[in-house]
C-alpha cells in the first residue's frame, strides 16, 4: 500500500524525498525507482521530508516507529506532518498524537477503505482522524491519493470507523464463502449461483472482489487472512468495553483464527472458502 500511494504521489509531482521499510531490500528497490533516498533510520526519513506517510501492520509496530528506543520518527520531529495509515487499535493512534505533540509534530489518522490497485490509482477511501488544522494541512496530498476524503473526528474516531468497517467486510466474507460452499455441494454452476446473488439481498461489494476467486480457489494476497483476523478482534475489542457481544463478529474472527492456525494466514481473505468449500482443504467440512 505504502509504496503504491508513493508511486501516485510520485506520478502527481510531489518530490518523494525517501522511503523506509524493515525488509531493505524492498526500500531499495522503490527508491530506485522514485529517484529518492533509501533511509536507514527512520530518524531520517523524518530529517528529509515535511509530511511522512506510514502504513505498518498492528498496534506494535505503530508503538515502536513513534517512541522506540533511540531511533524513531520523532526525533527532531518539530514541524513535521505525520499521516498514519494502518489499521490499529484506536487508542493508538491517540497516544501517538500526544507523543507527536510533545515533540511539536502533528500527526492525521487517514484510514483506507481501500486495496492495492486503489493506493496505485489514487482512488482510495480515506476517513481521517485528528486535528483539524492537520486535516487541513494535510488534504491537498490525501486528495490526490483518494476518491473519497472524509473528516470524521478527533483522534481515534477514524480508526472506530475503519474497524466497523472491516468487521463488517470480514461477515460478509465468511457468508459469501460458506453460500459459495452450500451451493458447490447441491451441485449448482457457481457462475449462475453468483449472478443471482448479484440480483438479489446476497449482493455485495465482497461478492464482486472475492466471489470468482472463491470459485477459482485464487487467494492472491491483497488484503490476509491474518489482517483481518486482527481487524476484527480490534472492533471485538471496542464492543467488549462498552458492554455489546456481537457474534456474528466473533465467529468470523475465530474462522479467521483457524486459517492463521492451519498456515493460511498470509493468504487474501477470499481464502476463508478453503474451509468451507468440501474437499478443498484438509479440514473443510468438519463442521458440516
């Protein structure tokens, strides 16, 4: 994702000033082709740029970038723009804007509703949380980067939205794949199973991004299994503190769960069809 919105960026006339990511070989190789620095600390990115986009995978990883120990992006971060990207728990992302505070930084939670080719093509659903004046600050670059660009709330706000979200894509998954499922085992043509769910209460925009891969079996990974597990079990956690068992939601993440168990995890969500579907996997069907 991150190195998608780059590229856009790069292709709208900003002057991408340089890239960072664990793996070093992957920020070589995009810096190479953005014609920017490769950093080697994140001290530096934030040395050499005005506005630094992150986009990382969980709560851990967002703690460690903004207040590791020595090297982290708050160094020298006075006047600096931070806009965060990933989907982690909301309260993240509220003590990071009191760690940026302290460092005279301003930090915008920007949300993606959105996948892989959308980063590339500047069509991503952004919902963005925090300051207005950084929202502000901010908008003329997110504009670029998303169709949609909404202002939900102070910080964290976005982040309870994203969860809903996800939560709700991540049902709506599972539902797909188990219909797919059923309709596999009474010997139906999914292509015709798939074009009635279209025209009826079973359409949704899962089934048009994940409905032929869970009939061709293409998992190709643009948003994991492992991703969404960890998705849900954000908004799992929301409902837990204010009082709310949601059980739909909790089935999804324990099917998710299993998928991590069984070595699925790094597979695309569509996935989830390879325990439902019979005979595909060596646990598909236990349960029917």
């Amino acid at each position: 994702m991150g190195a998608n919105m780059a590229r856009r960026l790069k292709d709208r006339q900003f002057h991408i000033t340089a890239v960072y990511d664990t793996n070093r070989a992957v920020a070589t190789s995009l810096a190479a082709e953005l014609g920017c620095a490769a950093a080697q600390d994140l001290s530096e990115v934030t040395a050499q740029s005005d506005a630094i986009f992150t986009v990382v995978t969980d709560d851990s990883a967002m703690r460690q970038i903004f207040g590791g120990t020595g090297d982290n992006l708050l160094v020298n971060a006075r006047g600096k723009l931070f806009v965060n990207c990933a989907t982690i728990s909301p309260q993240v992302h509220i003590d990071v804007e009191k760690l940026a505070e302290k460092a005279g930084a301003q930090t915008l939670e920007a949300c993606m509703a959105s996948s892989i080719p959308q980063a590339r093509e500047g069509k991503l659903y952004l919902m963005c949380g925090g300051k207005e004046e950084a929202f502000h600050k901010a908008e003329p670059i997110l504009k670029e980067l998303g169709s949609v660009v909404r202002f939900i709330g102070k910080a964290g706000e976005a982040a309870k939205v994203k969860a809903l979200v996800n939560m709700v894509m991540n049902i709506n998954t599972a539902a797909l794949a188990e219909g797919l499922a059923l309709g596999a085992a009474l010997g139906f043509d999914l292509e015709m199973l798939r074009k009635v769910f279209s025209q009826t209460g079973a359409n949704s925009r899962v089934l048009e991004t994940d409905g032929e891969d869970m009939q061709n079996r293409e998992h190709t990974c643009f948003f994991s299994a492992a991703h969404a597990a960890k998705d849900s079990g954000i908004a799992l956690d929301l409902a837990r503190s204010l009082g709310l068992d949601l059980p739909l939601a909790r089935a999804t993440k324990e099917q998710y769960d299993r998928m991590i168990a069984e070595g699925l995890g790094e597979r695309d969500k569509s996935g989830i069809a390879e325990l439902t579907f019979k005979d595909r996997h060596k646990h598909s069907g236990d349960r029917v």
